[in-house]
C-alpha cells in the first residue's frame, strides 16, 4: 500500500510540475526539457526583493529561485530558477531552468505522499509599469551620483558651473555658446567647443572643464570649454514636468 501511495504522489508531482511550469514567466516561451531557450534581461525580475526574502538554503550564489512547488508538509517539489552569473553550464546569466530531486535548495521532497500542493511566485516577474517605474528610479540615482561627483569637481577647482548664452563667431559668423566673466579689468570668455554637447536654454546651468587656451593676454582671456555631465536636461524632475507641460499645451490647443 505504502508504494502505490508512493507511486500515486510521484504522479501527481509530474502533474503539478506540467501544469505550472510548462510556459517561462520571463518571454512566455514553452519550457523544453525544464529549460527555456532564450536568455533575459535580468532586470525583468525585481532580483534585490527576491534575494532579501530569500535565505542561503533557497538561495545559491549562482541563481535564483523564481517560484517552486511545496506539499503540505513543507517539502519542495520542484524549482524554477534563473541564472545570475556567467559561470556554471547551469547557472548562466539570464537561463530560466528548473530543478528537482537533488538539485534543489532548502527542504527537498522524497517522495512521501502528500494531501495538497501550493505553487508559490517568488521571482516577482515585473509587469511593464513596474519595469518603466523602477528604471526611472534608477536614473534618479544615477543623477544624483553623477551630482555629487561633479559638485566635488567644482570644489576642488577642477570645473566650473555657469550659465551660456548663444552668440556668434566673430570671425566665422557660426552659432556658439558663450559664458563671459569680468574682474579688476580682466574679461574672460568659455566657449563652448563645438565637439561638446552644446546647451540648450539661457537659464541653465552647466557644469564645464575648461580646456583650450585660445588667447591670453593681461586684459582678455578666452577658453574652449567641454561640459561635463550631469546635464541639467537629465534630471528627471524637469525632464517630465517639460514633457507634461507640452503634452498640456497640445491639449489646450486642441480644445
């Protein structure tokens, strides 16, 4: 009796894993084999939330555990894993694959016979708002580490940080953007070299290394200069304020 109830949990267990891990969460694709053919984008998966509710014995180095089968007693049937670094055959970076037996993490399942299984999503597969939302909020780290960086610059004298505004060549007649400084008799002038980025509105400020001296003398001195990032135009904040407040006066026209 006790081995065809054996039997009878271990077709079930084939069952359960068909049903729930027949089709990758990542791109959809069918599963071949327990793998999927395809390598993701590991920013698809929310891998920071899944590693913190994840311990050492669910968790390896190498993968993560996207979702598994557990029975009623707590045993894991079954694990759908994703590959986190380009080492092991099994592990590489982006492969969705699923373990069982003895390849799995944590409290593995031996065969007993069992009442119930539960199928539990761990991977946390970010939907596209999420995936628009949390790109945002790293380009708002990036920004303000980029911030930090050149503010430091500005401290030790490195850059400058100053407002442009459009002019013409005196000799050529080309559009430049210019910043022009006077004290105790001393003009200076920052051009911005042509090969730079260039600014974009009178009222900003720019961060700029001071590069080519093109003339020096007692009264008149004048440098091309390069800016340096961040950008003003990149800050997110101003960046979708000026987006929506196109997007309003589009509407206001259409009315």
């Amino acid at each position: 009796m006790a081995k065809e109830e054996r039997d009878r949990a271990k077709e079930k267990a084939k069952e359960m894993i068909k049903k729930y891990f027949s089709v990758c969460p990542l791109c959809g694709q069918d599963l071949i084999e327990g793998r999927c053919n395809n390598y993701h984008d590991l920013s698809l998966i929310d891998i920071d939330d899944i590693l913190a509710s994840q311990n050492s014995e669910t968790s390896s180095k190498d993968s993560v555990v996207l979702s598994q089968l557990i029975t009623d007693q707590g045993a894991i049937i079954a694990q759908l894993k994703v590959g986190l670094r380009r080492k092991k055959r099994s592990f590489e970076q982006g492969t969705v694959f699923l373990v069982t037996d003895d390849e799995i993490e944590g409290q593995r399942w031996l065969g007993d016979p069992f009442e119930s299984v539960k199928f539990e999503d761990l991977g946390q597969v970010l939907t596209e708002d999420q995936l628009a939302a949390k790109e945002i909020e790293r380009a708002k780290i990036r920004y303000q580490e980029s911030l930090k960086y050149a503010q430091r610059q500005v401290e030790e004298g490195v850059w400058r940080l100053g407002s442009f505004v459009k002019s013409k060549n005196p000799k050529t007649g080309e559009e430049q953007w210019e910043l022009t400084t006077q004290s105790k008799g001393l003009v200076i002038k920052y051009v911005v070299n042509r090969w730079s980025r260039q600014p974009t509105a009178p009222n900003l400020k720019y961060y700029f290394q001071i590069g080519k001296s093109l003339v020096d003398t007692k009264s008149f001195k004048l440098f091309l200069v390069d800016l340096q990032e961040p950008f003003p135009e990149d800050k997110l904040e101003e960046s979708l304020t000026s987006t929506n407040k196109v997007k309003q006066e589009q509407v206001e026209e259409l009315v």
